[in-house]
C-alpha cells in the first residue's frame, strides 16, 4: 500500500488541470501496480474532498497513451455524480467520447468512456461486450457489496478472459455490516488520511460541537445496522428535538453557509419551514424534488443560506462554501456519517474552518456514531469545537510509565481532564504528554489574582515551554502575548492557551509582533526574542559585515547564543550582542 509521505503545500484554487503532489502519487501507484505488477484489482482509500474523481481522469488518461487500451466503464449509484464526472472528463479529457447510460439517457456503446448507473446498467448490459472494456471505475465502491453491483462486476470483469483493470474508489471501505470493500477490490493502491490532507491545506479542519438530547434511541428499531428511518424521523421531527437543532445552529453556525442532514423527508421539510419562519432563507431536497438542480443551483449562488435534506446531499455533492454541517439525524454508521462530514471540509477562499454540529443522544450516545469515534476518540470525549482529530493526534502523543495512569487517561472525556490528570501524576511516571511535549506544572490561578502573581506565572509556564522569547501586557482581565514570528494555530499553542487561563484567571490573547512595511524591524523582531524587562539600546546595522550590533544586559551565555542564532535566522545578518553578562 502506498501512502503518503510528503508533498508540497498548494493552495486550493489551483488551475484546474494541475494535480495535486498526492494525486500524481495516486495516479502513479495505480498505473505501476497495472503495467508493472499486472494487478487487475485495487482500491484508492481517499476521503471526501481528495478529488477522486480527478484522479480517476487522470489515470484513464495515463492508461489510453496507446492506441491499444480498451473502453472505459465508470460505474456509481447516483445522477449527480455520473454528471459531475462527465464535466470533469470533459474538461481534462475533451477529446474522447463519452456516453451516458442512466434513466432515460441511453449508451450507444462506441463511446470511449461510458458512465453508467448502476441501476440502469443492470437492466442493460447485455447489449455491452465485456471483452471491449479494459477499465472498469467503480465510485463509492464500499456498495459493491450489494447484489445489483456484484452482478455488474461479474459481467464486466469477473467472467472475461481480458486483462481488465477493476479499479475501486471510497472515502469509507469499512461497511457497517463489517465487511469491506476490499473483499472486491483486493489490496489498497493508495491511501491517504482526512488530517494528513488537512495539514497540507487541501481541506480545512473541523470545530466540532455536540449537543445532548435525551431522545430515548435505546428503544427503536433497527434496518440494515442503523435506526429505522420512519422510527427516527419522528423522534428527530419532535417540536422540542427541532427547537434544540434550531438553537443549537443560531448558537454555532449562524452566518454560515448550511447543510442540514436530516432523518426523513416530512423531517427536512419542517426544519426547512422552522428556519424560514425564523427569518433564515432555507429549503428543503429529497429524492422526490423534481427541481433538484434549481435548488442546488440557488444553494450553490448563495440565494439559499440553510438546505435541508434526506437522501441526496450524502455522497457525489460538492460545494466547496459550505462551512456548517448540522448532523440532525444519529446514525450508527460510520459510513453514513463520514460521507456527511465530509460535505464540509472542502476548502474555499476565507474559509477557515467547518463547523459541524451533532445533535446526539445523552440517554442512548454508545449506540450513535460520531465524529470523535471517527478520530478513534472514546465516546463519551467533547471536543468543545475544536477538531477531534487533532485532539487524537495530541492524545496519541502522550507516554506514561504507569498502567493505572494509562487507564485514567483513557476514561477522560476532555483534553483539560487529561491536562489536569497529567499534572497530578508524579514527575516520573509521565515520560511525555500531549503531542510529545513536557507536561507543564503549576497551581491553579483565582479570580482575585494579582497581576504581579499573574505575571510571575506566565513567565514560569512560558519557560517550561520553551516560550521565553514572548513579550507580556497584562492587566485585570486580560494577558496579551507577542511571540516573534509566531505560528500560534496550533494544538500546542491551543494547550498553552489553556494554560495561561486557567494560571491567570484572564483571557488570553496572542498577537503577531509590530511590523513596519511589512516587514519586522530589527528592534522589534530581537525585543521580542529576549526575556521580559530586558531593554535594547545602540542598535546599529553594518551594511559591510551584514550584522546588527545591539546593547543588552543581563544575558545568560547560553541565551545569548541562542538569540544570536535564531536572529540570524530570521532576519538573514548577523547579530553581535554586547554589554553585561549575566552568570545564571
């Protein structure tokens, strides 16, 4: 299985025939494993918002450089995604033919490439030559399981004698039932992470919040490993249930751009109602919507703020802007689940994260699934807006000696439980804490804490993480720190944060130091690297010798080294330090 290692950072609106660093990987792997190895069965693991189907195009259009290599058969279950597909391959590849054969449009079986639903194309195949397919691309593949895809696969793939390629492409392999789609597609081509695509800057990170019910989901039903529709719908169509859902969305994701996921038709349809009577222009979507495109098309130019939905908005849906999920209908599948989530997580211009909202079940939450199970988080965990997998990442970071310290960690259901029980625990027992870093130790603040207490504990937390170059402004309510040339949007400044507060009683800001034309001055970049109440004076810059000569006191000669290094670094001359050493 190849998986990603590095790649270079791109921005999201890359030209539309540029592919990504992972892309190329996976179009790669795909077409050495085919010409080379002569695999004619594999999955691409890739999470809502890769692209997949880009990278499909791509390796069709890696595959066809000879004149020799057969047809194409792209096969999903849904409309939108057969024509989603067949306007990329028309922009990538506008030179072949392709054909659709789905409802009333028809193949004539000539073209180059032929997309097809699976639905119509069980009824029809027989007026198709197997033999002439050398590709057969199966999107949302995790359904090849069922019967209808199977005797599609069978025809197409199985019972030739050709070489043909069966290509499988999923966010979610695993399927509630426990079986995967690699029983089909066989071993896994390529694969990356939704938190590996995250750090590269391909999707944003999520804040993810839940809000508790007790909606009793203990006592109803199950169909296919999951809640009974009709039983849900009307548990989740509750006044009082809807009620908390529209408060919960005017406290978390007001502004933004909406999808709601819903338990049932009569259910989208009154949230809907509920959010229009509240001023918010929304409608509803469901497989029956014979105006589907036009209320896609109005979401899509904005004219719609909130879109409820059941049975559509799932899988092959994709609107980069929307930047709130509203998870109005507990599932128990992570497959259902992820394919939601992941509606979200694309990236757009200003779009800085996704909210996703879950309405769950206090009464009944081990039978529901999540977003923190889906980071591999226990249950009971909240996230308090902040990204699950991150957190988890973070947790994973953590090493202790002890087997009871161990457990306790794992029964927590907050980072600041896990924070507050890493403190306790002996100095030696604890050989790392989150994210791999040394566990911070301090007492707790007041709400009457001085600001001369305030700063002396700052100071000391700052140094045990190895934070002392900050500069400090403090006053009754709040603590403003200036690191130098910080990257503060991260877990680890997020701990320290939580530090800061909790020692302080005070609300916590960070800000990017003082720059003068863009650029930070000399003064203000070396101020900012020097602990506090040191002062700089006769800074002077030789042009010849390309260094910065400054006066400051009080200096160890570790720190002075230090600086001196990270100033040469930063600002590209050399800095000569002078004046009074201090000893300790």
């Amino acid at each position: 299985m190849t998986k990603l290692t590095s790649a270079t950072r791109h921005d999201s609106a890359s030209k539309p025939f540029r592919l990504r660093p992972y892309q190329k990987m996976a179009v790669a792997a795909v077409v050495s494993r085919y010409q080379e190895a002569h695999q004619r069965r594999m999955l691409l693991y890739l999470p809502t918002g890769a692209g997949k189907t880009v990278i499909a195009t791509h390796i069709i259009k890696a595959l066809r450089t000879g004149n020799t290599f057969g047809k194409v058969l792209f096969v999903a279950h849904r409309r939108e995604i057969i024509n989603q597909t067949a306007h990329t391959i028309g922009r990538h590849l506008p030179r072949l033919k392709v054909q659709i054969e789905q409802g009333k449009r028809s193949a004539r079986g000539n073209g180059d490439i032929t997309l097809a639903s699976v639905q119509s194309l069980v009824r029809r195949k027989e007026k198709y030559d197997p033999k002439a397919y050398a590709l057969i691309i199966c999107d949302e593949c995790h359904r090849a399981l069922s019967p209808s895809w199977g005797e599609v696969i069978d025809y197409f793939h199985t019972r030739t004698d050709q070489n043909t390629l069966l290509l499988g492409m999923t966010a979610t392999p695993q399927r509630t039932d426990g079986r995967s789609a690699l029983d089909v597609f066989g071993r896994t081509a390529f694969e990356i992470t939704r938190t590996e695509l995250e750090d590269l800057g391909y999707l944003v990170p999520m804040q993810y919040f839940t809000v508790g019910s007790h909606l009793n989901l203990d006592h109803l039903k199950m169909s296919a490993g999951d809640f009974q529709v009709g039983a849900l719908s009307r548990v989740m169509n509750a006044p009082a249930t809807r009620a908390l859902t529209l408060q919960a969305w005017f406290e978390q994701g007001q502004g933004r751009k909406t999808i709601v996921f819903c338990a049932g038709v009569e259910h989208a349809g009154q949230l809907a109602a509920d959010f229009s009577a509240m001023g918010i222009s929304a409608e509803k979507i469901d497989g029956k919507s014979k105006d589907r495109g036009e209320i896609l098309n109005r979401f899509d130019k904005g004219q719609i703020q909130v879109l409820t939905n059941y049975g559509v908005l799932t899988e092959g849906f994709d609107d980069p802007t929307v930047a709130c999920i509203l998870m109005a209908r507990p599932t128990t599948s992570p497959l259902v689940y992820t394919q939601c989530i992941g509606r979200g997580l694309r990236t757009a211009p200003g779009k800085a994260a996704c909210v996703v909202i879950d309405i769950v079940d206090r009464s009944t939450h081990q039978l529901q699934y999540g977003a923190t199970q889906m980071a591999g988080l226990p249950k009971k965990w909240q996230s308090r807006g902040a990204d699950p997998f991150r957190q988890a990442r973070s947790f994973s970071g953590i090493k202790v000696t002890c087997t009871d310290a161990f457990l306790r960690l794992r029964e927590a259901s907050s980072l600041e439980e896990v924070q507050s029980i890493l403190m306790r625990l002996p100095p030696e027992v604890v050989t790392a804490g989150l994210d791999g870093e040394p566990v911070l130790h301090y007492e707790p603040g007041e709400q009457d804490c001085t600001i001369s207490r305030a700063r002396e504990s700052i100071r000391e937390i700052l140094k045990q993480a190895g934070c002392v170059g900050a500069r400090l402004q403090i006053d009754e309510t709040t603590v403003r720190i200036q690191f130098r040339e910080p990257e503060t949007q991260n877990e680890r400044y997020a701990y320290l944060k939580w530090h800061l507060k909790r020692a302080t009683c005070r609300h916590v800001v960070y800000e990017p130091p003082n720059r003068k034309n863009g650029a930070v001055s000399p003064r203000t970049l070396l101020r900012s690297m020097l602990p506090e109440g040191c002062r700089v004076s006769n800074l002077a810059a030789n042009t010849r010798n390309n260094t910065i000569t400054a006066t400051v006191s009080g200096l160890t000669p570790d720190l002075i080294q230090r600086v001196q290094a990270d100033f040469e670094d930063e600002y590209g001359m050399a800095l000569d330090l002078q004046g009074q050493m201090s000893l300790f």
